[in-house]
C-alpha cells in the first residue's frame, strides 16, 4: 500500500524520481527528433533513485517552459502584458453583462487545505513574502508564489485578496514605506519558479491607500525599469521618492534570465536607471539614512552611502560563489550583518569591511530553492535561518537548533522554508513563510499559530470533477499533492505526494478515483482509492504491461471513459478501472503524449491523443480487444497539443488547443482530424491550456489561457472574454464541463478551482458530508451536507450496527462494542432527490498495558487499522524504547505519543520499526499505535526502559 502519510520528507517539492518533459512547442513536425535529441543528450534521462530534490525542482521549472514554448520566445512576457492589457479592456464591457445573466465565477476552493491531526493544520500554497505593518502586527501582507498579495486585518483569521486586477499574480517582494505604511510596493516575479516560468511578473506596482488600488511604476520608454522577476524592493528611509528594485531579468531567447541587476528610481517608480548588474534577493536600508546594501548573488555583498548612487564591494572573507545569496541586518545594531550563501553562513560585526564564515552547514537541503534569513529584534547574536525546516542560532550562527521536527505528523511548521520575520516590537514574536503557507510563534518557536486560514493559492495542474456531483471535486497541485472537496472550500488531503498531477473519477463506479503523482523507474505513478478518494484509501496501481520508457512525462496523460483507464508515454496504455495489468493499444507515436480524450459515445469510444511532439493520433473506437489509432495530424501545423475536446454526440467534430505563442492557439476539424482549420479568433496571444464543449450547446465553447477563459457561440469562429469573477491575468489550466447541472469548472495554477453555472437545468441531487468525533464507545456526528440548487429537507443515519435509523441533523451514538462500522448519511433535497455518503467509524479499545522489557507477539489487524499499547515510564528512566517486528511481507508503522503530543513516527517499507525517545525521557503514560499498512498476523511489540529504581530510592532524600 502507498505510504500517502509518511515517508515524504518535504512537501512542496519533493517524493519521487522523475522524468523530463518532453519538449517545447515548436511549430514543427520536428519537435520529435527535437525532443528524443534532448532525452538522448541527458536532460531527459532519468537520473535513478536518490537523485537530489533539487534536481526534481528543476524538472517543474522545464515542463512549464517547455510545455509553452518560453525557450522559444525572448518577447513571452511582453506578450503576455499586452494581453493581459487587451482583456482588462475587453472585461470592463464583457464582465457586466456576464454578471447579468447570472454567470459569474466564483471560488470552490482550496480555501487552504485540511492536514487531518497533523499538528501544523491547514496549508495553503507557496509565501514568497511576509510584510507585518508597524505598531500593529494584527496587519500582515503575504506574496505568494502565483496566488497575488493576501491582506490580514485580524492576525490571519481571516485574508482578502488585495492584488486580484492588477494582471499578474506571482509575487517575489512586499515592501511598506518606511515613513508611510499605506504606501505598499509589490515586486511580480516568482524567483522560485525558475527561469523562464517567471515570464508572468510585470514589474513593480505601488498602493498609496493600504492595496485599496494599484499603479504600474516601471517607468517609461529609455527610463523603464525591464525585470519580470523583482526579488527585492527597498525604499529609502530619509526619502520615499527613492526606491530600490533588484532581481533576476528577463527570459531571453535561448531561454536563459537576462538583465538581471539592480534598478533606482528617484522619483518615486516614474523613471529609473540601473545601477548594478547582478541578481539580486536582498537590498537593506541602515534605518534612518541613505546607506544601504546589497546582497548579489555569485558576487558578493555591495554597500552604498548615497542611496544607490554609488557602490563599493564590501566582500573580504566571503566566498560569494552560488546560485542564492540572501542578506539580513540586525535591527539593533547595523553594522552586524549576515550573508547565507548556499550552505555557507558568514557575519560582520563593522558594516561588511570583514565577514568570517560562523557555519560551513547552514543548509539541510535544498540550498538552491529555499534560503532564507533574519535576525533578532535587539540581539544581534540570534538569528533564523531557512532552508528545508527553519532553525535558530543564539550565538550568531556557530550553532543552530531546528525549530520543528522532520516530516510527519508532529511537525510544527510545513517544510521548504521561503521566508522567516522577526517582529520588530517582541522580540519572542515571528513569521515563518513555507510551501504550505504562513505560521506565527509568539513564544520564541515553543509553539505556532496556523495564519492559513482562507488563503487560496493553491496552483493545479489538473482537476477532475464527479460524474454525478459537481460540488465533488479533485485537484493535482505544485507543492500540495492531491486533495478534494466535497462541500466545504476547505479541501482535504487525499495523496501526499510533493506534487499531484492528473486527477480521474471511475463513471461506472464513482467511489473509485485515480491520482498521479511523479514517474518512477521510467514507469508512471498511478494510485486508485476504492473509497471515494478519503485519505489513506490510496494505493498503488500495478504497472505490469507497461514499458518502461524516458518518454512518460513529467505529467503523465490519464483518462477515463466507461470502465476503462488510459495513460500514455510515446504509447497508449490501457487497463480496466479495477484492473491491475495494461495493455498497449497504440503505435510508438513519436513522442510522449500530451493529453489523451476518450469518450463514450454509444457503444463506441473514439479517442483522441495528442503529443507533445505536435502529432495527433486517432481510434474509432479504443474499447475493443485491438484498436487501430491512426495519425490524423494532417494539416495542423504543430506544437504541443494541449487539449482536445469532442462533440459529445460526434467524434468527428473535434477541437484542439495549442500550448504556445503566435499562430494559432485553437484548432477545429469536422472530419475526424483528416483536415485541421486554424480558428479563434479573438484568443490572446499567449498559451491555450484547455478546451470544453457545452454538452447542451455545441455550438458553445470555452478555453482556458494563461491570462483567463474565454467563450465562442460559433463553434469557435471567434472567442470573447468570459472571466467575470476571476483574478485578471489568473493561468487557468483545465476545464470540466457538466450538463445536470449545468456547471463549467475551472482549475487555475495559482488560486485554486472555481465554477460557473451556465443556466437552469434539472434539479441536482444534494450532496452529503460529515464528521465524526469518539469519546469511548459514543460517536458524535457533524453534517455539513449542501444542495446546488436547494436546500436539505432530511436526514437519516444508518450507523452501521443494525441500530435503527435516526433522523435529526447532527446526532450522537452509542456502539455496544468497540470496532470498526461504516455510518451511512443519506440526504433529501427540497425536490424529493436523494444522495448517500459513508465513512468508517473507528472505536478503539482502552490501549493494552505492556510491560518494561516484555514483548507481546502474535497480533494481527485488517489494514488500515490500529493497534494501541501503553507504556507507564516512571521518573529517572532512560533508553526508552519501542521496537515492531512481523513477517517480511507486512508493513506496520509506528507512532508514539505522550499527552497526546507525538514524539516519534517510524514509518519504513516493512514491518520491523522503532522508535527511541531522547533521554530523559519525560515520565507519564506512553501510548505506541500500530498502524496496519497491510493486514498484520504475527506482529509483535516491545517497550522498554531503564530505569535505576533502587539507586534512586536508596540515595535519593
């Protein structure tokens, strides 16, 4: 069974072994041999098992270049702001009479994600910035990686959306005025996002009234400042005229950042001249003058006296050498500074005229993509520092301790640390910025409080929407793994998995669901749930039939249609829903697949495949034995495919959509794809990601871009607007479509998914959901049901121990025994539909005492359920131990807890696992869980201790 809790050791970037994506998008037939010519010359080959994260990171950086073609093309960001600016107009008439006929986009979620009772609650997506206001803290403005700039008012209770019309949504900086805090400048820019997939950002923006409205400060013709990713604005302190933006240029034509450097403006943003020429994350004012400095990245550390004007290196000790740099000034005394380069740490008590390195291991990994720094309010000696986990040094970095545990349960703060605060006015007071949002200690790190609340910046991949329920959805995303929802915004895990990808609900038998997370050994990762998608439920797919191949992508293609699941390299496979063996029904297609679209049309499922390599392959009818895929490409004239969409009554009317720049990025045939004729007119200049087609208007189309969804009524003749609702400029990369009700939804990569209801149609049945709390043998159950189009009328429980039925909203039971039942919550609407949803109701007994030093054997559990022991430690113990040994073909996991705290969680391949607590071991009633990830049948357990009894009562006052 896939271990979806454990075994992860950091989240957001993380978990498995992966394979290039296989090529950009060039408008050729060539694209191919372009691609096999990369795998073949090592950027594709997978590197095997034990291949460094960051290695990882980097194939997310090239499946989003090359997936749009941004090597391809210097002038993507520029483009891409001319579109943006093309829709903004084009909303201000389009979006009022959408908003007329009822069609408005509204959020679904994740209004950040449930971690079930991981001690760190909800996550939310990437934080690239974290900007408390002055003398009052309760106001804190965070960047997020794609999601905009969040505005909190009451400690991160609650966060509002500040930046949603300005047109570009990834964040790099969040700077307040020294002298005026209303006044906010934002640099865009994802710097984490890696080279060309930064081609978002859109400069430096300024709010004058606390991000009420937004002004554009680049600049002008000769005077502009050029950066896409802006790592850094400083404003001067003595002068707020006199701005400092720096960061990482451009993408030019090869692909590669250019123009990175420094930029000042002395007029407040309306012109501005460079002054240096190198990347830059952090530029920091001495508080109260002109002087400043600059970390640069592979270069050193620069000092200016007259409010960058002027520099002058101030790098004797450093070795500046490394792809990050990050700087912090200790608020308390300027002229100690630190500099954390890659896994180096250095320190200057005069201002930068000497460093001396205070570490040589300041990073625990991932040196390349999370780095960060701070210092202590008014100890110049106590610092945090980030990388994987965030840490902290009291003696100025010679010594760190971390501040959370390792993965798991009982982590404190999400890992993959982006950025560490230190409160200006208590000292105890700070701000920790992850992969999975924001956190805040007020006590010095003892302990957390989760600020994610109703943050949406989640970016997916993919989603996947229910048969029968469009309030039940799916989601893959970066950074977060996979979730679903099915009535709350706040979503909840499903797979831990670093990234998820692909998401796909069995129509047959819709309690059956399919998520994808990163290839391994050249083979894809498909998991499947039998319980509707719940957490746990997951395990993985056999891969038996399948080739192991270079060319299954980084985000394998995978479908459904009937009972029949689809996934593809440069080959289709095939395998019933239920089934563990595929079958190859296609021919080597040149190049791995980009999207595959069967559907069931009668007793017939024509299915479509399109490839990365611009090809487009074609079967009448993929369900038989031994079907025939023909290459339709005809005339189309190449570029990933990104998306293809039937007529959901004729296979022979079909559309594409193109991922890339210039030509056309929308495609139609009426003859199955024998000839492609380029339409759309009216779509922006930038990449098509998705196609729908109204099941009840097929004249009526939609496509997602990267700026926003646009809609024909002409079968795509031309396309206007239809984003009322939506963040302008949000990336939305997948559409699903449902005619009962009559529902398009939208997964966006950057803020989650949202839906639109296209019009009236028949009632929708309603859609149950609850939750449960145990006390003993009492269960106490939680409804939270919902009605798209109505509300609740009834309710009725069936608890699963032959009890009678009970009817009211939210009841509590009683079981005569302890064990496992499934509760049953059948819904009515106020049109007389009906719907069920179950969930296992586990009651555990009192744990089983053990004994110091004696093993218990002999025990067996049903998978997915728990053993629980205990273990009285007295005071004075020490070598406190727990060890589990069972057959070699079981795997058990571990978890000890003490007050309900866990201390430890062992969760290996098998079932031999142990957990030692540190000495002393703290007195109390310790509590071992078992947790069976296979069923157990000889399992055996033992806790021991020393403890020095007569010692310590013979010589003890």
């Amino acid at each position: 069974m896939v271990k979806s809790m454990h075994g992860w050791r950091a989240w957001g970037a993380l978990a498995g072994f992966l394979v290039l994506p296989t090529g950009a998008a060039l408008a050729s037939h060539d694209e191919a041999k372009h691609i096999e010519d990369l795998l073949e010359n090592g950027e594709g080959h997978e590197q095997g098992e034990g291949r460094e994260e960051s290695w990882q990171i980097e194939q997310r950086q090239l499946w989003f270049e090359r997936t749009r073609g941004l090597r391809t093309n210097p002038d993507a960001s520029r483009e891409r702001a001319a579109s943006v600016e093309a829709l903004r107009q084009q909303r201000r008439s389009k979006d009022p009479a959408q908003e007329l006929s009822g069609e408005t986009w509204v959020p679904v979620g994740p209004s950040s994600m449930s971690m079930t009772d991981w001690i760190m609650g909800k996550v939310a997506g990437r934080i690239n910035a974290v900007t408390p206001v002055p003398g009052n803290e309760d106001t804190v403005y965070v960047g997020s990686a794609a999601g905009g700039v969040w505005k909190t008012t009451d400690a991160g209770a609650s966060w509002t959306p500040v930046f949603d019309q300005v047109g570009t949504l990834p964040i790099g900086a969040v700077t307040l005025d020294p002298n005026n805090s209303n006044r906010v400048w934002v640099g865009t820019g994802d710097k984490n996002g890696g080279g060309c997939a930064g081609y978002f950002g859109q400069g430096v923006f300024l709010s004058e009234n606390a991000g009420a409205s937004w002004s554009a400060r680049n600049g002008g013709s000769g005077t502009d400042m050029p950066l896409s990713i802006v790592n850094a604005v400083a404003v001067q302190p003595t002068d707020s005229s006199v701005v400092l933006a720096g960061g990482a240029g451009t993408c030019g034509p090869t692909g590669a950042l250019s123009g990175a450097g420094v930029f000042r403006s002395a007029d407040g943003g309306l012109t501005w001249s460079r002054v240096l020429s190198t990347n830059v994350e952090d530029i920091v004012f001495v508080p109260g003058t002109s002087t400043v400095y600059a970390g640069l990245i592979n270069t050193g550390v620069s000092k200016s006296t007259d409010g960058g004007v002027t520099w002058t290196s101030v790098s004797t000790g450093l070795n500046p050498a490394g792809s990050r740099l990050r700087l912090a000034m200790s608020p308390s005394d300027s002229n100690t500074l630190y500099a954390l380069i890659g896994t180096r740490l250095y320190r200057t008590t005069d201002g930068g005229s000497s460093w001396s390195q205070t570490n040589a291991a300041a990073c625990e990994g991932q040196c390349s993509y999370n780095l960060t720094l701070a210092v202590h309010p008014t100890d110049p000696s106590t610092i945090l520092l980030g990388t994987i986990r965030h840490h902290r040094s009291i003696n100025g970095g010679t010594a760190l301790t971390a501040m959370t545990s390792s993965w798991g349960t009982s982590q404190k703060v999400h890992q993959d640390t982006h950025v560490v605060r230190y409160s200006q006015t208590n000292p105890n007071r700070f701000w920790v910025g992850t992969d999975g949002g924001l956190w805040r200690s007020d006590d010095g790190g003892l302990s957390y409080v989760n600020m994610n609340s109703n943050l949406n910046i989640t970016q997916f991949y993919d989603i996947a929407v229910h048969p029968n329920d469009v309030n039940i959805v799916f989601g893959g995303a970066q950074d977060n793994g996979s979730s679903g929802r099915r009535t709350s915004l706040q979503w909840g895990l499903t797979f831990a998995s670093g990234d998820g990808f692909m998401n796909a609900v069995d129509p047959t038998t819709p309690s059956r669901v399919f998520q994808t997370s990163y290839p391994s050994s050249n083979l894809p990762n498909i998991v499947r749930s039998n319980a509707s998608g719940s957490l746990g439920s997951f395990e993985l797919m056999p891969r038996t039939g399948m080739t192991a191949s270079s060319t299954f992508p980084w985000v394998t293609p995978m479908a459904i249609a009937g009972n029949l699941l689809f996934a593809s390299s440069n080959t289709l496979y095939r395998t019933t829903t239920n089934g563990s063996t595929w079958t190859a029904v296609s021919p080597n297609m040149g190049s791995a697949a980009s999207v595959v679209t069967p559907q069931l049309i009668g007793v017939l499922m024509p299915t479509y495949v399109g490839t990365s390599g611009g090809r487009i392959y074609f079967s009448p009818d993929a369900s038989i034995p031994t079907p025939t895929f023909t290459n339709v490409t005809g005339d189309y004239p190449g570029g990933i495919v990104s998306d293809v969409a039937m007529d959901p009554t004729n296979a022979q009317r079909v559309f594409i959509t193109r991922s890339g720049f210039g030509a056309s990025r929308f495609y139609r045939s009426t003859t199955g794809g024998t000839t492609w004729t380029a339409a759309g007119a009216g779509l922006p200049n930038v990449p098509a990601n998705s196609v729908a087609v109204d099941p009840l208007n097929t004249n009526r189309l939609f496509v997602a871009t990267d700026i926003g969804v646009y809609e024909s009524t002409d079968s795509g003749d031309n396309f206007s607007a239809y984003s009322a609702g939506l963040p302008l400029g949000v990336v939305v990369s997948d559409l699903e479509i449902d005619d009962a009700p009559h529902v398009l939804t939208a997964g966006t990569y950057s803020r989650g998914a949202w839906r639109v209801v296209l019009g009236n149609s028949a009632n929708a049945p309603p859609t149950p959901d609850f939750v449960y709390s145990v006390n003993d043998r009492t269960a106490t159950f939680d409804e939270s049901s919902i009605d798209f189009d109505g509300s609740i009328a009834s309710y009725s429980w069936d608890f699963g121990d032959g009890s009678p039925a009970v009817t009211t909203a939210d009841p509590s039971h009683t079981y005569a025994t302890y064990g496992s039942f499934t509760a049953v919550l059948t819904v009515t609407d106020d049109d007389g539909a009906s719907s069920s949803f179950s969930r296992v109701v586990r009651l555990f007994a009192p744990p089983t005492p053990l004994v110091n030093g004696v093993t218990v054997s002999g025990l067996s559990a049903a998978q997915n359920d728990e053993l629980r022991y205990s273990l009285v430690v007295p005071p004075g113990a020490s070598n406190l131990s727990f060890v589990t040994t069972g057959p070699g073909t079981e795997d058990a996991d571990l978890t000890i807890k003490l007050n309900d705290e866990t201390l430890c969680e062992s969760a290996g391949a098998n079932a031999n696992e142990t957990c030692n607590i540190p000495n002393p071991p703290a007195p109390g009633t310790y509590l071992a869980i078992v947790l069976a990830y296979s069923s157990l049948t000889n399992q055996a357990i033992t806790g021991s201790f020393t403890s020095d009894i007569l010692f310590r009562n013979g010589f003890e006052p």
